[in-house]
C-alpha cells in the first residue's frame, strides 16, 4: 500500500510531501555547503547536488513514517 499522511484531515501521498521537505533540506545544506567552501573541491556541483537531494529525501522517506503520527502505510 503506499504511504499517505494526514493534513489537516486529508490524505496526501506521501512522495510529494517528502519531495518538498527534501528540497528545503537540501537547499539549506547548499547554503551550508556554499559559505564553507566545499564546492571548490567538488568535481561536478550539479550532480553533487542532485546527489545530495535524493540522499536527503530517502532518508526523510525512511525516517518520517516513524515520527509522524499521521501515517498510514
């Protein structure tokens, strides 16, 4: 069954929601990422970015259905 969480009442699949929350995370590591100057020893920034968001957005797919009470599975 695929995972869907409760706002506000209404049932949202679980993908998108997770996307969005990724995307913050991974904007706010760039940030991050950017004023600590690790992009000069990065080869590819794009694909490193692109790296960083999936990474951040399987780790929030594995780690919210246990944090959120509104969870269905």
């Amino acid at each position: 069954m695929i995972a869907e969480y409760a706002i506000g009442g209404v049932y949202v699949a679980a993908a998108p929601v997770e996307a969005c929350m990724a995307l913050i995370v991974t904007l706010l590591l760039h940030r991050l990422l950017v004023a600590g100057r690790v992009y000069r020893w990065v080869w590819h920034p794009m694909l490193f970015d692109t790296a960083l968001f999936i990474l951040a957005w399987a780790v929030l797919a594995a780690a919210l259905p246990a944090l959120l009470p509104g969870t269905a599975a």
